[in-house]
C-alpha cells in the first residue's frame, strides 16, 4: 500500500495471469477505483480474455442523520422506495432510494451511479438484470432449491457491463488493461433521473489530471518514518476534516476578489491530537 500525493491511497497486487495496480482518487464529487492490469511476461503468449465485469445494484443508501430520519435507515433493499435501473444513455448504473416524500419534486430521492471505463472508454450495461447463482454470495453456496427460502433483498442482483471489442483489442496489442469505476452520489428527481447523464470521458480526464498534478513533499523531520506521518496526518485533515467556508456578503473576513491572490478560507473541523474531534487539546 502507499499514497500518492500523500493522499490518494494505492494497492499493489497480482493474480495468476496479471500485474494489479488500484488507485483511488476523488474529483469534482466522484470516487473514481482504477485498476491498472498489467499482463505478465510469461502470459503475454497466451491468448488474454477480458473477464465478465458486473455492479451490484443491491445497495443500501443510508443518512447519516440517524436521530431525525431513522425510518429511512431501516429500509432494506426489498423496499418499495428502492429503485435501480440503467440511465437511458446506457452507461451508468442507478440505485434510487426515494427518502423526501414531502420535498419539491427535483428532490424528493437520493441516487448512487456508477459507471465504468475501458481506457478511458465509457462502457454500457445489459439492460437485463442477472445474478450468479453459482457464487457464494450472502453466505450462500449458491440458491437452495427452494429459492423462496432465500429473503429477496439477498438475491444477487447484477447489471453485466457490455464491453467492447476495442477492450480486448487494447489487451492483446498494450498488454494493459486499465479498468475505472466512477461512484457518484446525488439528489434527484426521480421522475426525471433516467435522462441524466452522470459521468463523461472529461470528468474521468480532470480526476486523471489530479493524480499527474506536480507534488513537492514537506519535510517536517529528518526521521522518515515520523515525516511521513505527520505529511499523511496533515494530508488527512486538509482533505477528509475540513470544509471550504463560503463568501458571507456581511462579513467579508471570509470572502475576497476574484482576482485575489489569495484562496478562499477553510474551517477545520477536527485535530490531529484530540481524536479528530473538536476539542481544546487539539494542536490546530
């Protein structure tokens, strides 16, 4: 495992056939898995086949606000204010849980896309959903006969992406697959959902721009061990514990020209020595 930037985690692995790379980047509100698969030396003779790729729409969209909307938590996938579905364009996987009953109609449900990327190719989903019976899944060794024995919300449900023939193509020529899952999450209008477009090859191009973005590491101990937790620690806390603070027009401590040199002000919500928690014994 490492961090790039000191703050995008990465994992090195491999498999039998293939050298595995997968990085984790976060951009303009999409969490983008990029797995990089390398072909080894010794199988680059052998006829490559690109495996059968599927997104589990069984998914569980919870709020965190867990006193006011504990009703909303308690829902299982079985319920009927559980959608999911393709977007009409065919290249994102939606998982709808309708939540505000009382709000304007623009707003009144919570979606999770996802979609996928073949080298920077958008892909399309089957538009008919399937499950592997055969896989061990929920704790299961695939379905009993009595398939009714198994509670719906524990079925596999699958959307198998189409893949296109330049993907094996790629494969068989670079010898290099580079395989990329885009999750966003979003308040929508449920009556109008399927005619969005979540995710396009420039969003996939910004969020690969962050991870090329020149970066000049700190040094704030001769110790590396203890440099690279303090760069990590402070990395944590500028990305994950702290929230840009918007223009307030009546007071302008907060807010400066669009010219300004300077960058818009930031909050920090936590410490690095008080448990992240707000508290006086914090160091920040």
């Amino acid at each position: 495992m490492a961090f790039l930037q000191d703050r995008w985690p990465s994992f090195t692995t491999q498999t039998s056939a293939f050298y595995l790379n997968i990085q984790y980047v976060i951009s303009q509100g999409t969490v983008y898995q990029i797995y990089t698969y390398t072909l080894k030396e010794e199988k680059l003779s052998t006829p490559p086949q690109v495996p059968v790729l599927k997104i589990d729409a069984n998914l569980l969209l919870r709020n965190l606000n867990f006193i006011e909307d504990g009703d909303e938590n308690e829902r299982e996938s079985d319920d009927a204010h559980y959608t999911h579905f393709i977007l009409n364009d065919g290249y994102s996987v939606a998982t709808m849980h309708k939540v505000r009953l009382n709000a304007p109609q623009n707003q009144d449900a919570v979606a999770l896309f996802t979609s996928l990327f073949i080298n920077g190719r958008l892909q399309t989903f089957d538009d008919s959903e399937s499950g592997d019976e055969s896989e061990d899944l929920y704790g299961f060794n695939g379905l009993p006969e009595n398939s009714e024995e198994v509670p719906k919300r524990l079925r596999p449900k699958y959307y198998q992406a189409k893949l296109d023939q330049q993907a094996l193509t790629d494969l068989i020529e670079q010898g290099f697959l580079k395989v990329t899952l885009a999750y966003k999450l979003d308040i929508v209008s449920s009556s109008k959902v399927k005619k969005a477009s979540a995710f396009s090859r420039g969003d996939l191009l910004a969020a690969e721009l962050i991870l090329k973005t020149p970066y000049e590491r700190m040094l704030f101990s001769e110790d590396e061990h203890l440099n690279f937790i303090l760069r990590r620690n402070l990395e944590h806390i500028l990305s994950v514990c702290s929230i840009p603070v918007e223009d307030f027009e009546e007071n302008e401590v907060f807010s400066a020209p669009s010219d300004s040199p300077y960058c818009k002000a930031i909050a920090l919500t936590c410490g690095d020595v008080s448990g992240h928690r707000i508290a006086t014994t914090a160091s920040l």
